[in-house]
C-alpha cells in the first residue's frame, strides 16, 4: 500500500531559509504548504517551488486569522513557524507588527498544531541571548536582553514564542521542538536585506564602499543556509527526551572586519570602507555552543565560510547582473540559488 505523504506547514516559506526548506521538504516527498505575507520574502524564492504539484502558497500574515483554507485540515503534520523578519532595520520598521507576529503568529500557529495533532517546530534565535555576558552560548545560558530597546520587539517577542511553545508541550497540547538559529546566510536573501553579508557583497559586487558599523571588532558566527535547513529538519524528526530548545548556527567565529578579507577572495573585488555608528544594542559578540545539537541531532555545519560566500557571492551577481569571473566560477557548480 502507497503510503501517504506528510503534509508539512511552512510558515514564512518564502523567505530566505523558508524557501529552501520548503524545496528540502519537497525533495524528501512531502506536500508542502507555504504561508507568506510576502513583508519581507521575494516572489524570486517561490519560482520553482510553484512549479511543484505538491506545493501550495497561500498568501497570508500570521498575525491575522489563518487562512480557511488551512483551518479545514485535519492532516498537518509537521509545521515550521519561520514567519518573521529577522534583520534589525527591517523588523524594527514596524515593531509592533514584529512582536505580534512572534505572539500571535506562534499561538495560531500552535493551535492549529494541537487541532491537527501536528508536530510544531519555532524558529526562534540567538537574540534570546541579546547582549551576552556568557561565551560561547549554551542554552542554558538565560541572556542579557535589553527589553526596552530597539531591539527588543524581535529578541522579547521570540522569547514569549518560546515560552508558549513549551507551555503548549507541558500542558500536552503539542509536540514541540525550539531552535535557536544563530546568523545565517546564503542565496535567496534579499540584496536589500540588511544584514552584513548581504550588504557586504551587494555593495562590493556595485561598486560601492562597504558599511562596517563601528569599529567592526564585534563577532558573529556565520552558518550556511543548507546546513541551517538540516538542522531544521533533523530537529523536527528527531526525537527530544526533554523539553528543551536547541541551538543551530556554525560555532567559527569572525570579527565583522574579518569578513572584509574573505569577501575580496570570494568577489577578486577590493571595496573601499566606510565606517557608520554601530546599531544601539548591537551585541558585542556571538557563537553558538552546539554540543546539544551534535549529541541530540548528529548535526554539524558542513559549509566552511569560504565555500559558502563563493556560493552567495554568485548568486548576488547573478541577481545584479555583476559580471565577475570569480562568481562565474563558482555559479557552473552551484545548483542551490535558481532551481
Ligand atoms: N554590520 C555591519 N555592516 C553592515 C551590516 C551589519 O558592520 O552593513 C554589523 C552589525 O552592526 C552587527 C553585525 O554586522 O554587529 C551583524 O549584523 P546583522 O545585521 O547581519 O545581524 P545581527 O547579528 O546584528 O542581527
């Protein structure tokens, strides 16, 4: 007998992580159903994946009421929450929205989880950690959060996620999985997006001078997006003895001035510096501690930085029409960006 495919919910799906877990999912078999308010995704990262019989994008906020459509099923069985903006000038363009949708968005979320008897997985992040006295981060680790910031829209909205996803578990109302993702990046982010890859290679593949906020000695610990997606995945099926939330992100860590070098190796591009103030919280320093994930998921990041912003930088030429033979390169080998 046929078995029948699992029916996975991908909140956010057309995001940047979104839409290659979507494409993941459906490589795997599984139908996939895409909500996306399309606030900060790209109709770009749903070519492809339309094109798919097993998937299906309905456009939809999560702060609203869900989609009838969805609300109807009885057979979900898997659904991922990545809905939410996650670079600080975008999510801090509209706090309150921001906040709601890691609210509101995750209880409807849940509820309809509990109604289909769905396992639910929350992406929620490495800013639960804000500003970090303790380093590198373990989960146990409860944070340094500044909840009155500009910052604090995204870093407490995905912090009540997080305790309403495990309320839901302790009560029984549903089989629940956190991760905390730690910076991510890769092709299918948004060449506006903000965040300091994407801005960095932007700016050098136009020719313009790249934007160090402060001094540029603060760190960050920069994960490919294949290996974000398959910890995702792996998370969502494993099973979890205890209730508790795990970290994803590649634990190599680099100065944001550090970066500098390896995006003239990856471009063959060397682009002026600019220094602009850095961002009112901005966290000094961050690298994941994954001995969690390792032993719970046998999950480790596979893609080294230098790989993975050959990869980037190829896609972000493609899609500003830089002709550079560096990226030309590396486009010939590289299937993940435009399927
Ligand atoms: N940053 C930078 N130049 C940019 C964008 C960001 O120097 O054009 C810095 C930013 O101040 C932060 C780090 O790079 O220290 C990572 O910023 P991003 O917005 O990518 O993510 P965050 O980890 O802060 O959410």
């Amino acid at each position: 007998m046929k078995s029948r495919k699992t029916i996975s919910l991908v909140a956010g799906g057309a995001g940047f992580i979104g839409s290659h877990l979507c494409r993941a999912l459906l490589d795997r078999g599984d139908e996939v159903i895409c909500l996306d308010n399309l606030q900060t995704a790209r109709n770009f990262n749903l070519e492809g994946l339309e094109r798919h019989r097993d998937f299906t994008f309905l456009r939809a906020d999560i702060v609203d009421p869900l989609p009838d459509a969805v609300m109807r099923r009885r057979d979900i069985g898997r659904i991922y929450n990545l809905a939410c903006a996650a670079s600080p000038p975008q999510y801090q363009a509209d706090p309150e929205h921001t906040m709601l949708t890691s609210v509101m968005g995750t209880d409807r979320l849940l509820r309809l989880a509990e109604q289909n008897g769905a396992r639910f997985l929350l992406t929620s992040t490495s800013e639960v950690y804000g500003d970090p006295e303790a380093h590198p981060q373990q989960e146990e680790y409860r944070g340094w959060v500044n909840c009155t910031g500009p910052r604090a829209c995204y870093d407490e909205g995905k912090r009540a996620a997080e305790a309403m996803a495990f309320d839901f578990a302790r009560l029984g109302r549903a089989d629940v999985r956190v991760a905390r993702i730690f910076n991510t990046y890769g092709p299918n982010m948004h060449p506006d997006d903000g965040r300091v890859i994407s801005n960095l290679i932007c700016q050098t593949l136009s020719g313009r001078a790249i934007t160090i906020y402060g001094d540029g000695s603060q760190t960050r610990s920069f994960c490919f997006v294949s290996d974000m997606v398959d910890g995702l995945m792996r998370l969502m099926e494993a099973p979890m003895p205890d209730l508790v939330p795990v970290n994803l992100g590649n634990p190599q860590e680099y100065r944001i001035v550090d970066l500098i070098d390896h995006i003239v190796a990856a471009t063959g591009i060397s682009p002026g510096i600019v220094h602009e103030p850095l961002p009112t919280d901005d966290p000094r320093r961050r690298r994941p501690d994954i001995a969690r994930a390792r032993s719970l998921l046998g999950w480790e990041p596979r893609v080294a930085l230098e790989e993975g912003l050959r990869i980037t930088c190829a896609f972000f030429a493609e899609e500003l029409g830089a002709d550079l033979p560096a990226t030309r390169e590396s486009l010939s080998r590289l299937s993940v960006a435009a399927e």
